[in-house]
C-alpha cells in the first residue's frame, strides 16, 4: 500500500501502527540483523505514529518523526474507575516483571502512587521462551497484597505466568496484569484461565481481540481509538500532539 501510494505521487504518508512490526528485534545478536532498523529502512513513509514501543531507543533507527504515544492516561484512568474503586489502594503493589518494564512500571506507579517491586528472571536461551526461574526483588512484605504486574507485551503470557507464580510463593492474594499489546499466542488463554490467583488481564486494543474475549472471561478491554484521534486531529490541524496525547 505504502508503495502504490509513492506510485501515485501522493504529497505525503503517515502510518498509524499501534503494535509495530518487529519492534521486539532492537537488538543484534552475533551477525544476524537488526529487525527493527531493517524496518525503518524499508518503510518509505513521512511519518509513524505507534504506542508504547518495546524500546523506545527505536525512535533514533528513523529518520522521519515518529510519535510514540503512551498508554499510561488511558490505563490509569481505566484503574481509578474500576480496581481502584473496588479494592483497598493500601493493598496494592505494582510490579514490573522483568528488567525491560521497569521504567515503564516506575511511570505508571509515580502517576498512581503505588510501591513498586521487580523481577528477576533467568533464561535458557537455547530454547524458546523458557524461563530457568525468576526471583522476587522487594524491601518490605507483599504477603496479602494485590499485585498489578505492568507489562507492554505479553505473547505466550510465560513470563508473566512466572511472576504470577513468584508472586503466589510470596503470599500475594490477587494479580492483575496490564498491558499495551496482547498477542496471546500458543496456550496463552489457557494459561490465563487456568491462572486461579489471576483475576484479570487488562489489555488495550491496539490488537483486535474480539476472538480473545470470546475465549477468556479475564480478558478486560481498554480502548485507545479516542488517543488516537487526538494524536491523529493534531497532524491534521497543526496543534501540538504533546498537549493533547500526553
């Protein structure tokens, strides 16, 4: 589409990607590419506009603006008028859970004001997506506490079965995990239905879940169409997008 438009001498093309292509490949291992820069080089376009990039380092692979929106005012407006509503905000903790979400976790927490734990995992990475164990890291007890693990990703939803279950080890009563894109890939909804101290999972629709939810009862909606139209009105009408989307 990108290239019929070039063809057809349009004045410019501006990409609407909510879950960007490869953007998980940020890194190079051995000789092998760089996805994610390798996408950049291929897309002849003016402008990208996405949310909540894996690595928000990806911005510099372009040479063209790109506006990587934040998740963080839809989410926590989403929490203050349900969980938050219902539970007790001293009982809860966030929880980032693994390294790659801890800045991100710090975020959400600051703007809820919650106590942050984190993470520890260890991988073979000979294999798939296999996690050898991972470790609670906290100063204070979290027995009894809510959890609320905060994550961009979740793909076969393994790390944060992992944590869920550190967690459980740790004396925590309730877990919701949050999150940007659900991919939900292999035995990932049945991990979440068989999860019995996971309550719900939050995710956006920055990917369709309408088979998802049909699937899973656990499965909770937040829509970002209306960050979106902000983001996309101000490209239109010159406004500044940092007031509007952020």
């Amino acid at each position: 589409m990108i290239n019929a438009c070039n063809l057809s001498s349009v004045k410019s093309i501006t990409l609407i990607c909510p879950l960007l292509f490869y953007s998980r490949g940020d890194k190079r291992v051995c000789r092998t590419s760089i996805s994610s820069k390798a996408v950049a080089d291929l897309l002849q376009i003016n402008r990208l506009v996405t949310i909540d990039l894996h690595s928000p380092i990806q911005q510099g692979f372009y040479s063209i603006p790109v506006d990587n929106l934040y998740s963080i005012s839809v989410i926590s407006e989403h929490l203050n008028n349900t969980i938050f509503k219902s539970q007790n905000k001293s009982d809860l903790i966030a929880v980032s859970p693994d390294a790659g979400s801890i800045a991100r976790t710090i975020a959400i927490s600051r703007r809820l004001n919650l106590p942050v734990i984190y993470a520890h995992k260890e991988r073979d990475y000979s294999k798939l997506s296999t996690i050898l164990n991972l470790k609670i890291i906290t100063s204070f007890p979290i027995k009894n506490k809510i959890a609320l693990i905060f994550d961009d990703i979740a793909d076969s939803f393994n790390t944060n079965l992992s944590c869920i279950k550190a967690l459980e080890k740790e004396g925590v009563k309730k877990v919701y995990v949050i999150i940007t894109h659900g991919v939900f890939s292999e035995n990932a909804i049945n991990r979440i239905n068989n999860c019995k101290i996971l309550e719900k999972v939050i995710v956006t629709n920055s990917i369709n879940q309408t088979e998802k939810l049909k699937l899973s009862k656990k499965i909770e909606l937040v829509n970002i169409s209306n960050l979106f139209a902000k983001c996309i009105k101000c490209l239109i009408t010159g406004n500044s997008i940092s007031d509007q989307c952020f």
